[in-house]
C-alpha cells in the first residue's frame, strides 16, 4: 500500500500553526513595505494557458512547467512565474490606465524541480511590476524598496548584500564577438554558472581572436565584489559602448549605496539572469547562511511588446519562505569556510595541495572517526568535510557547505545550482562511448541500446547527435554489458583503458574531457567572497 491518501507529493508541504503565523507577519511587513509605497496588489491565475509563457523571452524550460490541458484539448501550466502574466494584464486590460502602473502580488508559483535537492516546487513568492516608468529615478526608487524589504531579515548580526548588475553589458559585449546564436546562449549559461574552465576551453575551441572583448569575456566571471572591479574592467575595456554601459553602472551603484546603512551594496559585470526577458540593470538579494538568493529582478522593457503592448517595465519578486526562515533563525557566530571533499584520490590530491599552501593537515591524515575537520594556517582556519562525490555537490547546493572539490563526472551527470570556479587539473580522465572492437556502432538502423552509470550525460550526448538510444542504468562494471549482450555499446569513464583493452572492447568516440573542479555556492561566493578568492588564488599558485 502506497498511502499516498497520507502523504504529500514531492516538492509540497504542510504548513502548521506556528510556521503559518511566521509566514504571515513576514507577509505582512513587505505588504506594508509596498503598499506604502503606492502599489495595489494584483492577482493572477493558478492556470494559464502554456502561450503565455511560450515567448522568445521564455524564463523556464518548459520541462519545469506543471502542464494540464482544458476540456478543449489546451495545454495549461500551473503558474511558474508572477511576472509574464502581470506582463500579460499589463498590455491588455490595463493597456490604457494612466502610467505608470504599481503593481504588487502575494502569490504562489510552482515549478518542477529535480527531486530530492532539498527545493520547494510550491514558492510562495511576493514582488512588485514599475510598468510605464523607464527613468533612472525609478530604478533607484526599485533598488530602494529591495533594500527595505532585507532590512526586515537584518538583525542579530546577520549580514545581508545587493548585488547589482546590467544585462546589457554582457549582451553588448557578446554584440561584439560576432558569434552565433548558439554559440552566445552557451557563454551565457557559463556566464550564469562563473564557469570560468569550461569558459576558456570555449574561447580555445573556438579559437576566439585575443581582443578586448575576449580578455574581458575571460574574466567577466571574477568581475564582482567592491567598486574595484570598474577598474580592473577599465585596464582593459578602450570600446565606447562599453565604457558608457559600465560608467552609467557604476554611477548607478554610487547613488544606491546612500539608500540604506544596513545592507551591502556589491557589484558583478558578468551577473547574467537566465530569465531572458531582462533588458538592463538586474538584481539578487542575499542574506548570509541562506543557501539561495532571496531577491531577484531586474528591468525588462521588451517584455510587454510581445504581448502587443509597449512600455517599460521593472520589477523584483521576493521568496517569502526563504526570507521567513532567514527573519527567524537564530543568529549563529560565524563558523570557518566549510569545504566539502570527495573522498579517495581527488581528498588525498586536494590535500596535498593544501599542505603544499601551508596548511596544517594533521588532523584529516588522524582523523578516527570524526566526521568535520580542520586545516589551520596562522590564523586562517577551514572546515573540511569527506564524502561522497554526489554528497559534495548536496551540501554546497544547499549552502551546508561553502565550497567543494568533485569530480566533472559528477557534476556534468548530477547537475545543481552552484558556480563551477576552477579546473584543479588534476583526477584526469574521460567519457567515453565503446563498445566491441573492431565493430561499427553508428551502422545500421537499429536503435542501439547503451549501457551506462551515467544516464544524463549518455542521453545529452546522443540527443547531440540526433540519435535515438535505449538507455540501461549499471551500476557495477559496466563493460561487461556488451559483452554479454545486453547493450551495443557503453557510456563510462575511462582512465588507461587498460580494461577495455584486456576485455576487447575499445573506445569508439571520447565523450567528454574529465577532471576535479572547485565548485562554490551561489550565496557563500558573495558573501565570503575574499576568503574564497583569495583560497583560489592559491590554488591556482600551485
């Protein structure tokens, strides 16, 4: 008996007594917070048909929508975001009421996340819409009520930062490159993620000429922190647009930071939403020891033409859940930056590079059974945390950890929501697809059937290719699949070979280059972001 009549899908929860009351007095305070700044709520349906989402400035995959359909055969999702059908309202039934328009909603969204990462799919969400205002003045006037709203989380000695940033920027810069499209969504995505590795071997593949645009693009993704990255942008930008973009940045940030004592003010040039529809100057809300963003926005002024209107937009939606959790928790004394390492050869590996820095690794060579570590060098001390590769990824998803040390296998199979940061090169090896020697796998039109540890990284490539496969999961050796029959060929990690050579199969195509990366929480990156980058310097020193 399943007793699903008991229990509640994936993704959901009950809210009881207590925990409905937090919600409530959080809502409460940044429902003040808009209204007395002039905006009237608005509320949209829990259904929309798939169209008002299905744009050129699509926010989500439509894999992350939760889709029904009417009693005429239309597809319905459940609604993913607040701001496309305000967008939506905006153009037409509020298309001729006087500008602008301040609009706030308290509402939910729902979006289908990969299981088990410890993530809602029900988000309960609050936010404001600035509809019809392009000004300056208004985005500062945004910017503001943001800072109020961290300000209510802002106690007990918890630290909370604004990140801003500008969209154009980057797109300006890719303007530049001259590259495809597909090409610009793929530096996008690494943009997103500050894959700084996979960024240079793009540029290297690519064989992107050495220009100002492309040292800029090579270190767009360090470019956050302080006003200091204006200049480091400055050493190498000499383009007028650019420097206008950046200057027009950096004024706005110098009239920001007069708007609260309370709340940092930071800055990223290469800070890239991958909601699409935003045009200019974007934001992200942080609060120390909260694994996720708790503000986003942005301004978005071609977003309402595709719905047949026309006007400026700006706006920001606040996660409610998070930032009720972050009002009440208790404050905690700063703990040391907590790595999280795989354990076997990539640990020992990372450890020797850390008593080649300096460190005192002692007690990780003595460590019994205790499971939390330290290393110490002066008065510089870090936690460490052995354990799975999967676990590494886990626990700096959600912000347990501060940073992590695991294998691209993992990452590139599991996936996550973390900057990838670093190529550590070492743990060298690869996916690979092979299969029998001497046969030829792509003959025939059979559909191959594919043995594999690795389902998502198998199912990614062949979709690459256009190929339709029959994926079986394995979970020991996986070479001996073909050889018994079960599949035409094998998606597994390959280091010498010599298995494959001594069991006369051989490799048919490498898959994808493999080595140990630095990984890094959204959250921790910003807010511990000197303690890291000055432990990635030294990492990349040896």
């Amino acid at each position: 008996m399943n007793n699903f009549d008991l229990i509640t899908p994936e993704g959901m929860r009950d809210f009881l007594f207590d925990e409905c009351s937090r919600l409530r007095e959080t809502e409460t305070a940044v429902r003040e917070i808009f209204e007395t700044a002039g905006f009237r709520e608005i509320i949209t349906p829990a259904l929309e048909f798939f169209d008002v989402f299905d744009r050129k400035s699509r926010c989500f995959p439509q894999e992350n929508f939760y889709k029904s359909t009417d009693d005429k055969g239309r597809i319905l999702v459940v609604r993913p975001d607040s701001t496309m059908p305000i967008a939506r309202i905006a153009a037409t039934r509020l298309k001729d009421e006087p500008k602008p328009l301040k609009l706030f909603y308290s509402q939910i969204v729902y979006r289908n996340n990969p299981q088990k990462r410890r993530r809602n799919d029900e988000i309960k969400q609050m936010g404001i819409e600035l509809i019809g205002d392009g000004s300056a003045q208004c985005d500062i006037d945004v910017v503001t009520l943001a800072l109020k709203v961290l300000e209510i989380a802002v106690k007990n000695g918890k630290r909370a930062l604004i990140e801003i940033g500008d969209s154009g920027i980057t797109r300006c810069l890719l303007d530049k490159l001259n590259i495809s499209e597909y090409m610009r969504e793929t530096i996008l995505d690494l943009l997103e993620t500050k894959n700084t590795p996979e960024l240079h071997e793009l540029i290297r593949v690519y064989d992107l000429p050495e220009n100002e645009y492309v040292k800029l693009l090579r270190i767009m993704p360090r470019l956050f922190g302080d006003e200091s990255v204006f200049e480091k942008a400055a050493e190498i930008v000499s383009d007028k647009e650019l420097i206008v973009k950046i200057s027009a940045l950096k004024k706005f940030i110098e009239e920001i930071k007069s708007k609260s004592e309370k709340i940092e003010i930071t800055v990223d040039l290469g800070f890239v939403n991958k909601i699409n529809y935003y045009t200019g100057f974007v934001l992200r809300g942080y609060i120390e020891n909260c694994g996720e963003p708790v503000i986003s926005g942005g301004r978005y002024d071609k977003l309402l033409a595709e719905y047949g209107g026309d006007s400026p937009a700006v706006g920001f939606a606040v996660d409610v859940d998070l930032l009720t959790a972050a009002v009440n928790a208790e404050s905690v004394s700063k703990r040391p930056l907590r790595i999280a390492l795989t354990k076997g050869r990539l640990e020992h590996k990372t450890v020797d590079i850390l008593e080649k820095l300096g460190f005192d690794v002692s007690e990780i060579h003595n460590k019994g059974r205790k499971l939390i570590l330290e290393v110490k060098k002066n008065d510089t001390v870090f936690e460490v945390v052995l354990c799975k590769s999967p676990d590494v990824i886990t626990y700096v998803d959600n912000g347990v950890c501060d940073i992590g040390v695991v294998g691209k296998d993992t990452i590139s199979e599991h996936g996550g929501k973390f900057y990838e940061l670093l190529d550590l090169r070492f743990g060298k090896c690869r996916f690979a697809l092979c299969g029998k020697t001497g046969e030829n796998f792509y003959s025939g039109i059979n559909v191959k059937t594919i043995a594999t540890k690795y389902p998502n990284v198998s199912r990614r490539f062949f979709e690459s290719k256009g190929m339709d496969v029959d994926i079986v999961k394995i979970e020991g050796s996986v070479e001996l699949a073909p050889l018994i029959g079960l599949s035409d060929a094998i998606v597994d990690i390959v280091e010498t070979g010599k298995t494959l050579d001594e069991n006369g199969l051989e490799i048919y195509e490498t898959v994808q280059q493999l080595s140990a990366r630095l990984i890094a929480n959204r959250v921790s990156l910003k807010t511990n972001r000197r303690d890291i980058g000055e432990l990635i310097k030294n990492l990349e020193s040896v």
